[in-house]
C-alpha cells in the first residue's frame, strides 16, 4: 500500500494554514470531494473552497497572484465607492449654500471693428436689444468665447476686445475713383455692388489705380 500524500492548505495570502494526511482527510476537512483537491495540487486547477492546495511546502504562485488581483480590484472599487459618497455630500451641501443671483446686471461695452467706444450697456439685455440680438450672444462674446456679435466687438471692462480679422477687413477705409468711403460695406452700397469681393478685387488689382486700402 503506497503512502498517503500530504496535503497543504494554503489562504489566498499565501500563508499555509494546515496540513492533511492524504486527499481524503482534506476533502473531509473543508467538505469537498478528493478529486477537486487533486486536480489543484496538480495545477490543474486554481483553487477549492477558496483555498489554495499543494503536494510541497511551498504555496502555489499562480492562484495567489489571482487573489492579489482580485483584492486590488476590490480595493479600486471600495475606493471608487468612497469618491462617489464624496461628490454627492458635496453635492447636498452645495444646495445649502445661499444661491448667488446669475441675472444681477452688469455693464456692457460696445465697440465698431474699429476699436472705438460706441456705447456703454447697462446689462445684457439692453446691449443685446439695442442691436436685436440675445443677451448670451453678448455674455459669449465678453467672455472670449465667440469674436464678435452683429459686426460690434463687446466687453466687461473699458478695453476693446483684440479686433478680429474677418472684422479688420470689413470696417477698412478704401479710396476710390468716386471719392473716400469709411467701409467695405459703404463702399458696396453706393456702388452697388453685390459682394465685397468686388471691392477687393478692385482695391488688389492693378487696373484700377485709385482703388486702394487706407489702413
């Protein structure tokens, strides 16, 4: 009669836990049939009853990385529980904080494509009546998020925004045959024109000499 193995039970920590004189007293152990037990000793499994089992002294290093895995996976998840707790308390005592009145008026400055001061608002509304436009237009452009609103540059404070360019070009001084206009566009309509191009193309080409930029 051949001698009975001994068994080694092992936590997920690697740390052994107790030893058995052959499958059957392990199986009886932690009530589990011998065959599951041989199979994890021989690797061919990775655990039983959450245990981890050897023929040797030696914890096996295959199921106790999985464990280590698997308890970093809780770790993240407890952690991710705790930061969701966080933000909803935060949450709750942010509706307990005094509501800050998002309408209160504030002055507006209105500027041509030219950088010069053409009026000042005493709100939004009014600035975005005056020129039939939405006061978030005009919230949008003070706060650098759009250029321009209705051909006007606009601001909080007494400085004119940076002067775009599509906005440069159409607000320049041109010279022509016909005398001196202020704009592209004044330009087009009293030679009417269809589009700026037109005043473009004159200003640029060689053809026609007293078309030209005053910059």
């Amino acid at each position: 009669m051949l001698p009975k193995k001994t068994i080694y039970q092992w936590s997920k920590r690697g740390e052994l836990i107790k030893t058995y004189n052959g499958l059957s007293s392990a199986a009886d152990g932690i009530g589990s049939g011998a065959s599951n037990i041989k199979y994890c000793c021989e690797g061919k499994s990775k655990h039983v009853k959450g245990y981890l089992w050897s023929y040797d002294g030696l914890c096996p290093s295959g199921p106790k990385e999985y464990y280590a895995a698997k308890e970093r996976l809780l770790e993240e998840k407890v952690h991710k529980q705790r930061i969701k707790h966080v933000k909803a308390v935060a949450k709750e005592e942010a509706k307990l904080e005094p509501k800050v009145n998002t309408r209160e008026k504030k002055k507006v400055y209105q500027w041509s494509a030219k950088g010069e001061l053409i009026g000042t608002h005493d709100s939004m509304t009014e600035a975005a009546n005056n020129i039939n436009s939405t006061p978030s237009n005009i919230k949008y452009c003070c706060e650098g998020q759009t250029k321009h609103v209705r051909g006007f540059l606009w601001s909080y404070y007494e400085t004119c925004p940076e002067i775009p360019e599509e906005l440069r070009k159409k607000d320049r001084t041109v010279h022509t045959d016909k005398g001196t206009f202020n704009s592209v566009k004044e330009t087009v309509e009293a030679f009417n024109f269809k589009s700026t191009s037109q005043v473009r193309h004159r200003c640029l080409s060689e053809k026609f000499e007293d078309w030209y930029y005053i910059d």
